[in-house]
C-alpha cells in the first residue's frame, strides 16, 4: 500500500504518512474496542522500545491467536477509546524488536479477526475482501488529502454548511473502511465525491404512471408535482412530446443513471417508450457526507437518492424496507414534530419517496430495479443558505488535512471577536440542553428514538455557543411499539408490521449507542484532547447535566432513563471491524464498552 510510483514531493509524502496514520488509528482503535482492550498502555514495553522516560506512553497489543505483538506509543490515551499513536510500531521478537509497515500492522490484525470464521477457503477470501476495502479507503484518503494542497485552508475558506458537508476527509473514528467507496474511479471520484468539493445536475427520467411507486407523508391535492421544482418541471415539457405530459418526472444520481442505462430491464423501457431519458436538467446539487445524497439550495431540499456504489461497506440503494421503513418514520415524527421542533432543536422531515415497479418483472427483478431508482426527498432549512449556516458536526469533529485543530474549534473562534475557545464546560451543557435534553425526552414521552449519529446530526453557533441542533435521515430512527399503540400510531398511521417499530429494550438501546456512545462519546473527546484537560472531567459535565435533569423533571420514565445512564457500568457499541469481516450487513455485531457517565464518579 505504501509504495510509490515515481516522484513524490515533500507535501504528498507528508499527506501519505498522515493518511496511513489516520487509517491504522481506526483500525488498531476498532481493534481494541471490539476485543476489551480499553487500555492498551503497557509500562514494561518502555524499556523493550528504549523510550526516554517521562517522553511517551508505551502500548503494547497481544494477539492472542496469532501470538502476535504490536509495540508503540500512544501520544493521547482516550477514556473513550479514540487513542492517537506515535509514528512507529514494532513487533516484539525473541530478540527485541523489528520496526513494523503499515501493510503489515493491518495483516496481523486481519489474521487475528479472521479466526472468527471457523471455516478456512470462507476466511481467506473474507480476509482478502477486508483488506481490498482497506486499501480502497486508504487510497480515496490519500486522494481526498491531497486535494486540500489546492483547497482553501479553514482560515481563509467560506467556512459554511456545503464546505462542512464536503469536508468529511477521515471519516467514523471506529470502522476499518470509513472512506472505502468500491465502483467509483477515480474520474468518478472526482466528479462526484463531497471531498473533491463535486458539484453536478441530476439526471432525470419521465415514466409512465404505472411504473411509478410513490409514498408520502401528507401530500396535498395539487396542481403541481411537490416531488420535484417546477423550473425542472419546465425544462422536462420542453423535451416531451404532448403524448408523454402525463409521465411522472424522477430524478437520478448522474452516476446512477448511466448505471441504469445499461441495464437489460431499463433498456427496454425505452425501447417501449415507457421511460424517457431527458438527461442532466436543472442547476448544480452538492453531494453531502453520505456521499448519494445531494443538496439543492436552489430547492431548499435534500434528495437521498440511490447509488450502486460499495460506501463503507455496504451498496447504498434504498430497498423496498428501507423506504417504507423512512415513510413510517417520517409519519410519526410529522405527529409529534410540533411538540418538539423549537428554535434550539429540529428534525428534519423526509416528506416523501418515488421509486418504480414493472409489472412483468420478476420478484427479484421488481426489488432490485426499486431500489435501483429511488429517491427520497427530504427538507432542508433555510439556515443552510445563511450567512450563519448549521454545520454538519462529523466534519466539526476532524482535523482537517493542513490543520492543527478541529474545525470545531475554528467554527467557535471565527464568532468570537478575540479569536479564543470559550469555557468549554459551559459550552458542553449548553451543547447538551439542545441536544441530549429533547433527545432524551422525546424517547421518553412518545418512545421515539433518533439515530442521531454525528453524520445525521447538524449544528448552529451564535457568539460560538451552540445555538440549534438538528436531526435528519429518519430512516434510521426506531419507534417503540408499546408507546406507538399508547399515542394511537399502530394499525392508524403505520402498521403493526412495521420495520420501524421496536421492543422497548431495542429501541432504548440504539439510542444509547447513536447518541452517547458514537456521537456524545465523539465529542468529549475532541474537546478534551485539543483544549489538553481529561476526558472524565467533560463526562462528569455530563453526569451533572443528566443529575441536574432527574431533579427538575417530574416523568417517572425520564427518571428511568437517567438512572439507567447514571449507574450502568456499560454502553454498547457497535463492532465494525468484525461485522465487516463477518459480512453482517444490516445486522451488525455489538459489545459492551465501560460507560464513561459512570466511571468518570468512581
């Protein structure tokens, strides 16, 4: 992975060293998490790698089944397990020591992951499929990184919503593969990847009617087609023919579309003239962190569209499931949202899906081509457009290629006159006041659970105080199905069989990982590594906050909720690197991990 073609200059091996670096953190990281190993800090290996005492914190990482050791340093120990490492590892030999590569640190690991597949032929090609992926992602860093040669750097760049959207250079702190996206070229990257700052028209086809598969939300009677602009709906008359004005309009990926264009079923819809190919209309849409969805300011809309594209590690296509899942959703947020949506915190509603359906398809055929072609709209705020625009919190949360702090911390300072960090403690409780607070007391009072992860989560300062925070991409939300039956949901606006519906215990336990773990979990540690304190004294803010909170309410299930926080010695967590080698799909792996809220009062 680390050899070099021709000349490198200076600021491209600078880049490569940081994005192996950047790669090997999340792999040990995941690695660790996955395994129980929450302290990978080893006194006795000071001596085996001769450090300078009082200089660095050994590490030592024991591969039990491999019987192999990786020896390093670790330049930031994390309660939360988002340890940053030293330059070199080594592996430790009867002898010593022998200075390990980047190539060979990630095998060792793969080895070991892969004995949890007891059969041979099935683990040798799950590990080679891992490690393609691996060197996929590390590959589409190394490109998103050098970009930022000719970008414009934080301090001179119009810091806003799109930039944030488009700045998601490392991606998930804990999966194996976060910038892996199998089927893109690297034309297409450039074309198309947020990183690469892509902007494009979509492509749109017009269907016959029958073909079309729609759900909404709360759609009205209306002259016009709320799925899609009437500017856009201009340009497509201008290319129909008067016998085709009936045909409904659906918009594509550009990728997507020559996609479908090859295939067999797609072809002949146009041979039949049941879909007409109207091309690339309208003005330029943003490619958002997701990667498939787009934004259109021009619109105040987002498309979650389809992609036949490997991202992470999965196909990102809306399945049949999966819109409904979104509709179902999406209504029961629309009942409530007028309860919770306030001027500090706001759910993004997707309003509606279109797809299509042959009728002499196959089964098989018929889920494939639906999932294939649709598209998902969702509203977008206004603020987007602003001069003070919400911030999509991932990117917050990186330090960006070029930088030597969070853009976070550069988001604060650019609102402050005096360019300084505020007290970040009390900017931690109010951070926690527009989000944990109406997270958890949504869960509570309608048994609604957000998937608010820091990829689906947004955030607007003012002064550099958090001022709102938003939720967005319902599809991932889970609905208790006993508080659902209380507030008149079940068999009324969704069905008893619905996929968005859960046991209480599941729904209550997504939450915990989406939010405190993946995201709460994130954050604290961005605040304590780059303003140099202990994490625990930012999870005891939260303790206090969750303290603080059980005092002032009068709801017999908050209580239960808070006390579950506050004396649990665990938080689950999601396994990435042995659900991607086990090929877990939808399914994922979890493990419990210490809960921080609790330990940090120990």
């Amino acid at each position: 992975m680390t050899a070099i073609a021709g000349h490198v200059n200076k600021e491209e091996e600078t880049m490569m060293k940081l994005t192996e670096k950047e790669m090997l953190k999340r792999i040990l990281n995941a690695y660790l998490r996955e395994t129980g190993n929450h302290d990978p800090r080893d006194q006795q290996a000071v001596q085996t790698l001769s450090l300078p005492v009082h200089t660095e914190t050994a590490m030592k990482i024991f591969l039990p089944h491999t019987k192999n050791t990786i020896l390093g340093t670790l330049t930031y120990w994390s309660a939360g397990g988002h340890h940053a490492y030293g330059d070199t590892f080594f592996q430790e030999t009867e002898t010593g020591k022998k200075t390990l590569s980047f190539e060979q640190i990630v095998l060792f690991i793969m080895q070991e992951v892969s004995i949890s597949e007891p059969d041979k032929t099935l683990r040798q090609q799950k590990q080679e499929e891992l490690i393609r992926m691996i060197k996929n992602s590390l590959k589409n860093m190394r490109i998103y990184s050098q970009q930022t040669t000719t970008r414009e750097g934080l301090a001179t760049a119009r810091f806003d919503f799109r930039y944030s959207e488009q700045s998601l250079y490392y991606g998930h702190p804990f999966h194996p593969t976060p910038k892996s996206s199998e089927g893109f070229t690297a034309e297409d990257l450039r074309k198309y990847a947020p990183e690469m700052g892509a902007a494009f028209p979509l492509h749109y086809f017009a269907l016959s009617p029958e073909l079309i598969i729609e759900g909404w939300v709360n759609k009205q009677e209306e002259e016009t087609d709320p799925f899609i602009p009437e500017a856009i709906a201009t340009q497509a008359r201008q290319q129909l023919n008067t016998e085709y004005e009936s045909y409904v309009l659906l918009p594509c990926h550009p990728w997507q579309a020559m996609y479908l264009l090859t295939q067999p079923l797609v072809k002949k819809l146009i041979e039949e003239k049941q879909l007409i190919d109207l091309g690339p209309l309208g003005k330029n849409v943003y490619p958002t962190s997701s990667v498939r969805t787009v934004w259109s300011p021009e619109h105040q809309c987002f498309y979650k569209l389809s992609l036949h594209i490997r991202v992470t590690n999965f196909i990102r296509e809306n399945t049949r499931e999966q819109l409904y899942r979104t509709l179902d959703a999406a209504k029961v947020v629309h009942c409530v949202k007028d309860r919770y949506n306030s001027e500090n915190f706001t759910i993004l509603l997707e309003n509606g899906f279109r797809t299509v359906s042959i009728p002499y398809a196959t089964h098989a055929e018929n889920e494939q081509i639906m999932a294939s072609f649709s598209a998902i709209l969702r509203e977008a705020p206004a603020e987007c457009q602003e001069e003070n625009t919400p911030y999509v919190i991932a990117s917050l949360f990186e330090v960006p290629p070029k930088e030597k702090e969070p853009a976070l911390f550069y988001a604060i300072r650019r609102q402050n006159e005096k360019r300084e960090l505020p007290n970040l403690f009390e900017w931690l409780k109010q951070y926690l006041s527009i989000s944990l607070q109406p997270i958890l007391q949504l869960f509570a009072e309608t048994g609604i659970s957000l998937e608010a992860h820091v990829q689906n989560s947004m955030l607007r300062l003012k002064d550099g105080f958090p001022s709102k925070f938003y939720v967005r991409d319902l599809e991932g939300i889970s609905v208790d199905r006993e508080q659902a039956k209380k507030q008149n949901w079940v068999d009324t606006i969704i069905s008893a069989a619905s996929p968005v519906l859960y046991s209480n215990e599941q729904a209550w336990f997504r939450l915990k990982y989406y939010f405190f773990v993946n995201h709460l979990g994130h954050l604290v540690h961005t605040l304590a590594r780059y303003s140099h304190q202990d994490e625990y004294l930012f999870w005891q803010t939260v303790r206090e906050f969750l303290q603080s909170m059980k005092i002032t309410t009068a709801s017999p299930q908050l209580q239960s909720l808070i006390d579950d926080l506050l004396h649990s010695d665990t938080l689950p967590a999601k396994a990435n690197l042995f659900s991607c080698f086990q090929k877990r799909g939808e399914n994922p792996l979890y493990m419990d991990i210490p809960n921080p809220i609790f330990t940090c009062a120990l």
